[in-house]
C-alpha cells in the first residue's frame, strides 16, 4: 500500500487518482435501497418485456434492451431471483454472463399446468433482485412483462337472428340491417370478416361493419322474404390455414308494399252561370302516382267549410278520378255572403291508406262581385262660387271598381235641377246661375244606374260680391251757414249690402270731379266741412254724389247717392270803400246843399243797404252826408259863418246794419276863389272788381256744378257685352297622353266696360262629352280634367262660353276643336298571356316552333311592334317583324330540360319612350335517346384486402344517363372477369368477389365494365375501367430469431474501416417476403464505430479503433423481415479490441531535477525514472539507457530498475543535462 501511494504521490499517474475516486464512491454508495452500491447496479431501473400467451415451457421472454448488469469487478458471482410479482409461478430468473455484463434472463417454468392467458392477466410486474456471491453487494430492478395477444378465439355473433322489414321501394344501396359479432382478441387476431353462407343478388354485407345493404330491386309480388345466413370468419384462422366458422348469425328481411305516394288534388274553380239548373262551382282532379291498389282513389270528401250541409262531390266517369262540386240545396248565400271555403281531402286504397294534403276551394257567391263596387267617397262636399255661370265643373263622382257599363244619376230632388251630371265620367256641373237662387248650401243625391249605391254631394256656394251697397235714401239734402267752422258736420248717409264678410263692408266717399269744402268719413258716412264756406264767393248750394263701395274682390260694388248742401248767407263782412283817402276844395261862397262829392262801399253780403255817417270832422255841421246815397253836401254856408280859408277832415264810415267799415278820409279844403269843379281826388281800393272777381268765381262754380248734374253714370251701367279675341282659334291639338291638370291653351276674351260690367268669365257649356276638359272660371286657362284616350274618340267640339258680371248679365261664345292627336300610350298586348310549346331535343338549328303576336291600338310607328327574347339563351331566337321563334343552337334536353324565355314586344315610337310588353314562353324538349351512360368518375381504382371473402362487394358502380324511361335505365355487365374472379350486379352496379384473390400470385386486376341503357330503336353504352390492386395482408406469422441471445466477437485496434468482425445470423420459417430479414445495429456503446451488412448480418469496423481509448463495445442488432407488419428480434453483440504495440513508453515528467553532493561516492542513486507504455503488453517489457549529456560517463541507469546512479564525481561544479531514452 506505501508502494502504491508512493508509485502514486511520486509520480502522480493519472489512473491512480481516478481508481481512488472510484472506490471512494463505491464505499458511500454502499447500503442505498434499491439499486445497490454505485458500480453494482442494473442497467435500468424498470425493464419492459413481452411474452406470448400459451406460450411453452422455458421460452425466454424478449426485451428491446440489455437486462442486467455491468461486471466492475470480472469475479462477481451474480445471482437473480425474482422476490415479488409472480404469485402464480410463470416465471424464472437466470444469469448469464458474457465479458463484462452479466445478463438477466427470464423465461416461463416448466412443468406448470397454468399457462399464459392474456384474456386473464395481460401484464405482469415483477421484482428482481442481483446479489453477489460472498459479498454484501445487492441491487433491485423491475420487469414489467406484458402478455401478447394470441389468436385463440372466435369471433361470437349477439344476437344470432335478426329481422327488418324494408319497403319495396327502398333505393339501392340502402344500409337495412348491421349484424355484430365480436372476438376477444386483439389486433389483427380480434379482426373478422362477415359474408354469406350462400350467394346472395339482392343484399351485401360489409366485411368489417356488418352492414346489410340492398344491392338489387325489390318486387313484392316477386317474393316478399328473404332468409340469410352470415358466417363470421376469424381472419387470423384463415391465415393460420383454418377456415372453420366461429358462429352463424340469420337475417329476416321482410319486404312490404309501399303506398309511396299520397293522393294530389287540383282544383280548378267555376263559376256556375245564373240559369244553370245544377251549377257546378269547382272541378276536382285526384291523382296518386303508386302503382295498383295504392295508385286508386278511394274517395274525395268535403271534410270542413261546409256546415249546412249544402255542397257535394260527383264523381265524372267511372275511370277518370274528375269530381265536381255541386249542391244539394238551394245554397244560403246571405248567410255567407262572402261565399264558403271548402276543405277537400282525398283518401286512396293503399295499405295503409294514405290521405292528400287538405285543399281550400273558394266558392264565391255568384251575386256578389268579388270586389265590392263603391263610391270612392260615401260623401263629397265641394264649394263653388255663387258666380260659377252654367257649365262650371263642381265634382266629379266614382265608382271604385268601375264597371264598364257604369250610369251615373242624379237623385229627382228640388236642388238636381240646378246642376247636371255626365252619366258615364260622373262629372258634375253647374247648369243654371247659381246666383240668383239666393241660398247657401245644395244637396244633390247621385246613384248608380241600378240606384243601390249611392253618394251625397254636398255643395257650399261661396260668397261672391254679387250685391250693390243700397242707401236708405234716394238722395240726400242738407242746408248750413257759411259761418260754421272748418269740421262741422253737415249730413249723414248710410248705405248696407247684403253679402257677407268683406263682400259687404262698406266704406264712403265723394264722387266729384271738383274740389269741394267737404270731406266725408269713408266709415261712418258723415260729410262734415272741410274749409270756411263763404257764400260771397263760392256757389250758395253744392250738389254732388256720394259713392258706397264694398270691398269684395275682384272688384268693388258700388251706388251712387246724389247729395244737395245749401250754404246759407250770414252777415259777416264789413263794407269796403271804393274809394278812399279822398281831399278837394271848395270856394268859400259853395253853395248850401251842393254836392261836394259822393262816398261809395259795397257790402259782400248783399243783405242790407249800405249806410253811411260822418263820425268825425262836422262837428260844426257844415256838411251832411246822404245816409243812403254817399252824397256828401254843403248844409250851411262858409260864407255866412265869415270862412273864407280853411280845412275839414271828415272821417266817414258805412254800415250794413251790424258792420261796420273801416272809416275812410274826406280833406276838404276851403279856398277864396273860383274853384275848378274835379278839383276831388281819391284813392281807389278796387272793391268793386274784386266783388266782380268773386261774382265770377261764383258763377263758374255754380256751372261746374251744373256740368255734374248732367253728368251720365257710366261706371254702374253694363253697356258692353263680352267678347273673345281675335286669337282665339278654331280648332287645337292635344295630345292624349297630356296628364291631368296640363294646360292646353289659354282663351283670351275682353269686355270693356269697368269693374263687374267688365268681368269675364268662361265655362264649357257643350261638347265635353268625356268630362276630359276645364276650363278655368276666372283666367279661361283650358286645362286637363280626366285622361284622355285616342283610341276611345279623337275628336272633342267643345262650346267656350264667356259671360261678364253686369246686369243685365251679358255672353258670347264660340266654338274650339280639340283633335286628340295618339301618344304612345298604349304597350303591345300579346295575343295569349303565355305560350308554351313541346319539341325534340333533335330539332335541328333553324326550325321555327312558334309564333308569337302582340298588337299596339297606338297609330304609326308608336303601333309598330318589334320583337325580341329578353332571356339570354343561344339556343333560340325570333324574327324580329314576324314573332316567329326558331332554334339558334343545338339543342341537348340532359343539359336543360326545358327554357322559360322571355319574350319582348316593343313598339317603335320615335319620341319618348318605347313602351313594351312581356310574354312568358316555355318550349320544353321532349327526350331522345342521345346520351350514353356515363361513369361517375370516368374510371375506377380500389384496393382490395387479398384475404375478403368472396361474396364481398368491392365495389359499387354509379353512372348518369339523363336520358328518360327505358333510355336511361342502365344495366351492367363485365367485359372481362379474370376466370369468374369477379362478377358485377346488372342492376345495381355491385361488382363482387366471386374466388379468392391471392397477393403473391396477382397484385393488380384491370377490369373493362360496360354500362348499357334500354333505349330503343337504339340503345347506347359506355365503357370504364375498374382498377382492382391487391393490397397484401399481414401473412408475417414468425418472428425472426437468433439461435443465441448474445454473441461474442473480436477485432484488433489497427484493423482497417470495413474489416469485418463477426457475422449474425437470424432464421424467419415464413416464405416470401415475411421470411426475408434485415439486419440493422440500433443501439449499444458501438453505434457509430461498426456497420452491418443488412442481408448477410456481417458485422465491420466503420471507424478507427483504439483500443487504450475503448477496449469494448455491446452492439444491439435488429433482425427485420419483410413483412406487410414487420416483426423482429434482437441480439446482443460483444465486441472485444485486441492490443497492438501502436504507442511508446512516456515518463512521468518531461524534465527531471534531481541533485547531488559533489565528491559522492559512486553508486549513489540520484533519481528514480517512471514511465508507462498504454499498451497492455508491453508494461513488462520498458528498458531504459542514457543516450547523451554524460560524456564523462558520471551516471549510470539500471535498464531494468529505471534508477540513476552517479559512478564518480570529484570536484566539479556546475549542471548535467542527461538525455534519456526509454522504449518497449
């Protein structure tokens, strides 16, 4: 032990440490549970194996790794035992031991009655334990040991008989019963095929599933049961070359009669003329598309809408299935005055029966229109004005629905004879003024010509300003004085009118073409002054008129009233002197009662005469003054009172009794001497041409007033009648699609008087025979009033009557000629409202099936009809003048049975729209026998399982002749059947293994089918090809083995790549492919650095090997064979390198520093040399020698011992440098 720790701490090798660790390791790994010491262990901890079931007496059971236990120590004596999992005793543990690995086999016991069963214990967990022989070293492991399948039983039918009932009409290939068996095996063991005992046409069963399918046509009468037997056949017995039959299991098909259809009614409503002495209200026809009893009508039958009892069915013909609804008794329509809702119901004969859905019949009440007709309005109420003249449109009434042979009356009543109604437009107008009745509200009663329906028209007249404001005087008079002032009121007039509302407000005014000193309140009436009257100088009586206006539209009414004021003269003006400021001279001898000079004032108002005095100036009385005259004259004599010179300043004033004038001047001077006799001068005032001036003024007044005396009223009196313009035409053209309410033309007339005199109004008094036109009252704009329609009448003479508002009312008139020019307004109507026509899918192109015509009441180009197919279609076309319809493309009734073209009629207007009809052609194609039966797909491929038993359906055929009746039932047949290998259902298509197929003889079958219809006089067929491949089914019954578990082999480290090593050899005892084996490594230590050859199983290097790096590997080779399953089994291959002298010896150190005492004595060691040599043969065999550095030959080394000695050293010092060599 020192020498090793000393080989160790001396030259530290690296393996000495690593064996240290190792054993340390073991040492604390020693006394863990279950897997041992560290070294001493299994190579798993749980290992998964397989065994058969009923297997024999020491068979090993097989695992996919190495079971066992690494040998550390080559002198281990392992012993397993299995301690738990194995209650019943199947199984033994054994050890075998092969270089470094010690196996752990287990195999079942001999001599043990029990066997394997999987059915009762598919797995078994088994404890193992490994100890070693005299040393305290355990380990655990488990084997997990699953029991595998073998096929030891038979498949078990449950139940064992069954029955269905199908229908006879059930389709082909219809699933109608499963059968079920089952095998407790499992895998391919467990798999079984059914099929029948005998052959069978009619039905297949499904190998696998068990489903029962109709493969052929049912034919109750035929037969009405069918008994089959299905077998139940292991697959695994028929590969063991067993055919026995596990179990049998009976299938009771009943067939019954199928009442498939029910009944179908068609109903077809009439109504029955009112002198039929047995009416029939509806025709019924009852079909049913079953065949025999089940296709017979039992019955047809009112089950509800009938509760009097009153209606049945007649049955029409004893083989014809036609019944008609008829009464029993006269029927209670006013109970049901809607009519009855019968419900039908037919019954057939079949079993079961079966009844039709329930169909509604409407029988409607033969009196009683189906839409009731109707006024549109149960009442009408319109206003027209109280103008409205005769031949004004008040309203128009309407039936809804219209009838064609409508009447519309008026009710006989007091207000009918005011109005009139057109008796086919229901056009209401005025025929009488309305205005001179004086009342409010009409009410006209209108009916149809049979007078039970009925409508009220309720008519408000509108106020019109018919009625003149009437004064309640004839004229008026009125006396004032011309000193009242500005405002008085002088009169009062007062005027009403009858209209209403604004028509009879009444406002005032003065109607006079001079200016007047009055104004009067245009509402009250009151005519009060407006100026201060002066009666000197305006006229003393006015007369003038008074107007009374309403203010009703379009104009005004008014009167006149004549009005007579007479102003009254009032003192109220002074005299005015003529002249004034007036001075002469007189001598002083002028003698007593001469006249001096004379005064002159004249008063304005002319009611008293003017007087006059001295009021200054005379106070010594010389002169007098004629009161009257002016005179003025000398009363005393100058010269008696001694005045020869001197003045007087006389101051004189005039009166006229209550004014006076302003005083005037007289200077009279008094001189000694003749005096000239115009010795007086005044000035003039001019009063007297004023006064003159106003006289004037006056006058001309009062003959302007006079002028308005004689003036005529020509505003109230209507002088002229109306009349129309010279633009008015004779005749105008319209056309007739003008909508309502267009204008057509607007007539012009005038009057020329004023106001109502001069208003005109226009009406159409005749000639509107269709209520087609209006003319408007106030504008005479000609308008639309109801469609037009040229195809009923084109021409209308209509009499424009205009009238004016005066009175006496006055009119004219005038005839207009309206021709009704055609609007396309009428589309083309086809002759019939559908067309349809049969034809042979052969027709060739070009053939002409049909003609269709529409026609056009418009005129010209707007009738012209073109025609055209709406439907996008290649197929057909049409003559676009004739409407004749031809084939434009080939035709093929299985591609499109039938066509429901669209068909157009359109006129050719050449303004406006093109206005169009559309017609519903159906042409269906009536089948020939032109198509083959064609595959669905073109080409079959099946894979077929080799071992299926015959009987089975591999495959079902399908084909499609669109072809009708006996052209597209199809029958099949096999062109080629291998030897009667397979054979094909003519009606369904089933082709069916009739002999074994066997996949190492043949693998693929190409079948040539033929499907053929029953066309006739020719009938056509098709081919396809059935692929048929033979998929091979696992026959691989035998695993391939190895007659050893393990093999042992050896190679030197230097071989080359490729050497081979060992060969492996594996025996498979099935045939063919089953038996032919491949070898492959897949694990161990050597994956990598060997290759097997896969057929020969020679196992070769495929790396470089080094033998000091690995000295071993456990290589696991697979042995395959070739089967549709593959099995294997597994060897465990040891493969020893052998040494080779391929590597040189190494020291321990590369340099070594060893020192020594000069002067030592020879033979002293100096250092010991290590080396090593990695290959295991030539450890013993180093020599060691020094080969440079010693030429004095001081050292010497031991070629054995590797230690250095020193011969002789004297006194010298310094280093050596010593080479060594060492080699093996």
């Amino acid at each position: 032990m020192d020498i090793i720790m000393g080989y160790c701490v001396g030259t530290r090798p690296p393996s000495c440490l690593i064996l240290l660790l190792l054993k340390l390791l073991a040492t604390l790994s020693q006394g863990l549970p279950g897997t041992g010491p560290l070294g001493f262990h299994f190579t798993h901890s749980i290992y998964n194996a397989t065994v058969y079931e009923n297997s024999a007496a020491r068979t090993y059971v097989n695992s996919q790794s190495r079971m066992g236990i690494t040998l550390i120590d080559l002198s281990w004596d392992i012993k397993y035992r299995i301690v738990s999992g194995d209650e019943e005793g199947f199984f033994k543990a054994e050890e075998v031991i092969i270089a470094d690995f010690c196996f752990l086999r287990i195999r079942t016991k001999g001599g043990n009655s029990a066997i394997l069963n999987r059915e009762i214990q598919d797995n078994y967990l088994l404890i193992v334990k490994g100890s070693v022989r005299g040393e305290d070293l355990e380990a655990w492991t488990k084997v997990s040991i699953q029991v595998l399948d073998m096929n030891d039983l038979r498949p078990l039918f449950s139940p064992t008989t069954y029955s269905v009932t199908i229908a006879e009409n059930t389709p082909l290939r219809t699933s109608v019963a499963q059968v079920t068996a089952t095998d407790a095996d499992i895998g391919s063991n467990g798999e079984f095929y059914y099929y029948f005992k005998n052959k069978v046409e009619l039905f297949s069963v499904h190998p696998t599933s068990g489903v029962i399918s109709l493969s052929g046509r049912l034919n109750y009468d035929e037969k009405s049961r069918y008994d089959l037997e299905i077998l139940a056949v292991d697959r695994g017995m028929k590969l063991y070359g067993n055919n026995g039959v596990s179990s049998t299991a009976k299938l009771y098909v009943h067939v019954e009669r199928v009442n498939e259809h029910a009944p179908a009614l068609h109903v077809v409503a009439h109504v029955p003329f009112s002198l039929d002495t047995e009416p029939v209200y509806a025709v019924v026809t009852a079909d049913d598309l079953d065949e025999g009893a089940n296709g017979e009508i039992e019955s047809v039958s009112i089950v509800a809408g009938d509760p009097l009892d009153q209606f049945f069915l007649a049955k029409e013909g004893k083989w014809v299935n036609e019944y008609r609804i008829k009464e029993k008794k006269p029927v209670d329509w006013e109970s049901f005055p809607y009519g009855y809702n019968l419900t039908l119901q037919a019954k057939d004969k079949g079993s079961p029966q079966k009844f039709s859905a329930v169909k509604i019949v409407h029988i409607a009440n033969p009196k009683r229109d189906t839409v009731p007709v109707r006024f549109e309005k149960e009442a009408y109420e319109v206003s027209i004005s109280e103008f409205s003249p005769p031949g004004v449109v008040v309203a128009i009434v309407k039936l809804s629905p219209e009838p064609l042979d409508v009447e519309y009356r008026l009710s006989p009543g007091e207000d009918a004879q005011y109005f009139k109604i057109n008796p086919q437009s229901g056009l209401i107008v005025t025929a009488q003024p309305l205005n001179t009745i004086k009342k409010e509200v009409y009410k006209l009663g209108v009916t149809n010509k049979e007078g039970d329906l009925k409508t009220q028209v309720t008519i408000s007249i509108e106020d019109a300003n018919d009625h003149t404001p009437e004064f309640q005087q004839p004229l008026y008079e009125a006396f004032v004085n011309e000193s009242v002032p500005v405002g008085t009121s002088v009169l009062t007039v007062s005027a009403s009118d009858k209209d209403k509302g604004e028509n009879g407000y009444i406002t005032y005014s003065i109607a006079s073409l001079n200016v007047l000193p009055f104004a009067i309140n245009q509402f009250t009436g009151v005519i009060s002054t407006t100026e201060e009257l002066d009666f000197e100088s305006s006229p003393e009586t006015y007369r003038f008129v008074v107007r009374a206006s309403d203010w009703g539209s379009p104009y005004r009414h008014e009167s006149e009233v004549n009005v007579t004021i007479r102003v009254g003269n009032v003192n109220d003006n002074s005299p005015l002197f003529e002249k004034v400021a007036c001075q002469g001279v007189i001598s002083y001898d002028f003698p007593v009662g001469g006249h001096i000079t004379a005064v002159s004032a004249i008063d304005i108002d002319e009611l008293e005469l003017v007087k006059y005095k001295i009021i200054s100036g005379n106070e010594l009385g010389f002169f007098y003054l004629n009161p009257d005259s002016g005179v003025l004259q000398l009363k005393k004599s100058l010269m008696n009172a001694g005045i020869k010179n001197g003045n007087f300043a006389l101051r004189i004033t005039a009166t006229d009794g209550e004014n006076l004038a302003d005083p005037m001047s007289v200077n009279i001077s008094v001189l000694h001497g003749k005096v000239s006799s115009k010795s007086f001068s005044c000035r003039e005032t001019r009063v007297a041409q004023k006064l003159a001036e106003k006289l004037l003024i006056k006058a001309k007044a009062n003959g302007k007033l006079n002028l308005e005396d004689g003036f005529l009223d020509f505003y109230s009196v209507n002088r002229q009648g109306p009349h129309f313009d010279k633009s008015f035409p004779s005749d105008v053209a319209v056309k007739e699609n003008l909508p309502v309410g267009a204008n057509i033309l607007k007539i012009k007339a005038y009057d020329s008087d004023s106001g109502f005199n001069g208003k005109v109004l226009f009406t159409i008094s005749d000639g509107n025979v269709d209520s087609c036109f209006n003319i408007d009252m106030e504008t005479g704009q000609l308008q639309v009033l109801m469609p037009m329609d040229r195809e009923h009448r084109d021409l209308y003479l209509l009499n424009i009557t205009i009238y004016d508002l005066g009175n006496p009312q006055k009119s004219s008139w005038r005839l207009l000629t309206i021709n009704v020019e055609d609007a396309n307004d009428n589309s083309p109507v086809f002759l019939q409202d559908s067309y349809s026509v049969n034809i042979l899918e052969s027709s060739s192109i070009g053939t002409e099936i049909i003609q269709v015509e529409a026609r056009d009441k418009d005129l010209g180009s707007n009738g012209e009809v073109t025609y055209s197919v709406l439907t996008d279609t290649q197929q057909f076309a049409i003559n676009s003048s004739t409407g004749i319809v031809y084939i434009a493309d080939q035709l093929d009734r299985e591609s499109k049975a039938n066509y429901s073209l669209k068909i157009e009629a359109r006129d050719k207007a050449e303004s406006g729209q093109q206005l169009f009809s559309v017609v519903t052609l159906k042409v269906f194609l009536d089948d020939v026998n032109d198509c083959s039966p064609a595959f669905i797909p073109s080409s079959y491929s099946v894979k077929v399982l080799e071992d299926l038993p015959v009987g089975t359906v591999i495959a079902w055929l399908e084909t499609h002749d669109p072809d009708l009746g006996l052209g597209g039932q199809v029958r099949y047949s096999l062109v080629n059947d291998y030897n009667g290998r397979f054979e094909i259902d003519k009606a369904s298509g089933a082709i069916r293994l009739s002999r074994e197929l066997d996949y190492e003889k043949q693998q693929f079958y190409n079948l040539t089918v033929r499907a053929k219809d029953k066309g006739r006089p020719v009938s056509l067929s098709s081919v396809s090809f059935v692929e048929v491949e033979v998929v091979d089914v696992n026959e691989n019954l035998h695993t391939p083995y190895f007659p050893d578990f393990a093999v042992v082999g050896s190679v030197k480290e230097n071989s080359r790549i490729g050497t081979s090593v060992l060969q492996v050899t594996a025996h498979d005892e099935d045939s063919g492919r089953d038996g032919e084996i491949q070898y492959s490594i897949r694990d161990g230590s050597g994956l990598g650095r060997f290759n097997i050859d896969d057929e020969s199983g020679v196992v070769s290097t495929a790396d470089i090997l080094d033998r000091e790096t690995t000295g071993s590997y456990w290589l696991t080779v697979y042995a395959t064979d070739r089967g549709v399953v593959p099995l294997y089994s597994t060897i465990e291959v040891y493969i020893e390198i052998e040494d080779v002298n391929d590597n040189a010896p190494l020291t321990s150190e590369p340099i070594y520093y060893p020192v020594v005492m000069e002067n030592s004595p020879k033979d002293v060691s100096v250092i010991q040399i290590q080396a090593e040599d990695p290959d295991s043969s030539s450890n013993e065999k180093l020599t060691y020698r020094i080969t440079s550095g010693n030429p004095q030959n001081f050292f010497a080394i031991n070629i054995k011992t590797e230690q250095i000695s020193e011969e002789e050293v004297r006194s010298f010092r310094g280093d050596y440098r010593v080479l060594l060599f060492v080699w093996g």
